[in-house]
C-alpha cells in the first residue's frame, strides 16, 4: 500500500528534491542521469512506465488527483507526495496542470547489439538535441513499426521530461538505447543492416524508389536539426535518401521527416 504524505511547504520532505528546479533543462540534463531517475508527467505516461516494468521512486500529485494516483499505484509500496497546486508550483518551478509527476529510476539500457539481433528497421539519432524532436521521433518509431531506436552519445535524453511527454509514453514501449559514435556504423553494418542517409545530396535517391526496393534490415539515419546529418554520416551510408518536396520547400523538422520515411518503410 502507497504511503500518503501531505505536504504543504516544498521544503517539507527531502523527497521533494526529485522534483526542485524542473525549468532548468541543462542543471536537470546533469542530474537525473547521475541520480538515476527520470520525470514521468501525468497519469497516462505513468501508466505505460509502470507497464514497461519501470519502478517509481516516489510520486508528487495534486490532491484532487490522490485517487487517482493511489488506483495506479496499487500493490506498490511508493510513497506519495501530496500538496496543493501552489506546493507542487513551489517545488517544480511551473504549473502542474497534469496533477501528477513521477520520480522513477532509470533502468539500465541494453548493448546495442542486443537490440540489433532481431530488429527490421532500425532509426539511428545522430546529435538530435531538441527533446521535443526526440519525444516525436519516438511516437513515430511506435505507430509506424519501428522496432528499435538509437542514439549517439551528444543525442538529447529520451527520458527527459519533455521527451517522454511528447512521445505519450510510448518511449517507453519503443526500445532504445546509446551507441558509441562514430563506432556504431561499422556495429550496425555488422549486424546486417543497410544505413540509409536521410540527407539533401544531387546522388541521394527519392524514398518511394528506395522504398520500393529495400533491403529486409534497414537504419535509417538522422541527423541534427539545421545541420542536418554529419559529412561522415552521409560518406559511411550505404544509400542516401531524400524525400521529394513541393512548394519550394527542401526539407522536413527531422520529426516530421522520421514519420514520413518510416511510413514508406512500412509498406515494404
């Protein structure tokens, strides 16, 4: 059974400190993965976690929203955090409007082959650095088929709050993980994958004819936002793609773009 706590200062537990200063992306970048935990923001996100096999630590709700957060936690001995909305203000930095917020520990992520063992297709994060990005590119990866996502050591954390808010949780079901860079091409290659480039070059071929004629094991390759993917990126490729446009427009935000070659992908 949850043990309930009321708070009503955010200074009045130590276990408040999971979730101090959460509008401070670069101070939280270090500390959450040092401290071994990540943010999961409302009931649905906690939901797929605990679905995942993934463990809170503690959880901070609103107290309208205690019930609530005691039907989900049921059988689980978590202590919860209760407070008004001005507490839970005071303590994260912004306004709750979800109710509720989840300190979980970040478990321990796979070797990278383990993931290329039996996977199809395959997208490979190159410096993504926005966590919005990187929440889309997961719902993507989970609504389009694709069995594992990786990412490069500088790539933004698919556990940040952020992230795994704008991916709905489903970072959570899409398996990932980091991979050593630039080391990874010759992994993945190795692994018996083709990698395919998404990247604006006058040799890369249209998707729907790469597409028509995939190969069964693909990684597709993604690169940062503005610079796109790196020179080595595009020179280790085994295909560079491109997607065709219209409008005068010569790309797609890197998101937009993983749905689209994903889609095409899907249909081989």
């Amino acid at each position: 059974m949850p043990e309930v706590l009321r708070v009503a200062a955010a200074g009045e537990d130590p276990r408040l400190g999971d979730y101090a200063n959460l509008t401070d992306v670069a101070l939280r970048r270090r500390l959450e993965p040092a401290g071994g935990l990540y943010l999961a923001e409302g009931a649905k996100v906690l939901r797929r976690a605990l679905a995942a096999g993934h463990r809170p630590r503690s959880v901070l709700v609103l107290e309208s929203r205690l019930e609530e957060a005691l039907a989900l936690l049921d059988g689980l001995d978590v202590p919860i955090l209760a407070g008004d909305a001005a507490v839970l203000e005071a303590v994260t930095g912004f306004d709750v409007h979800r109710g509720l917020l989840a300190a979980m520990h970040r478990p321990v992520l796979p070797e990278p082959a383990e993931l290329l063992r039996d996977a199809r297709t395959v997208v490979v994060l190159e410096d993504v650095v926005e966590h919005t990005n990187v929440g889309a590119i997961f719902r993507s990866a989970a609504a389009l088929g694709a069995d594992a996502v990786l990412v490069t050591p500088r790539c933004a954390d698919p556990l940040y709050r952020r992230s795994v808010k704008v991916s709905m949780g489903t970072v959570f079901q899409v398996p990932w993980t980091r991979i050593p860079w630039p080391e990874g091409y010759r992994m993945i290659r190795d692994a018996g994958f083709r990698l395919a480039a998404l990247a604006l070059a006058e040799d890369a071929v249209e998707l729907d004819d790469f597409a028509a004629t995939a190969p069964g094991r693909v990684a597709v390759l993604m690169g940062t936002e503005g610079d796109g993917l790196s020179r080595r990126a595009v020179a280790e490729a085994d295909e560079v793609v491109r997607i065709d446009m219209a409008g005068g427009v010569d790309s797609l935000n890197v998101a937009a773009a993983t749905a689209v070659v994903l889609h095409a992908l899907r249909r081989r």
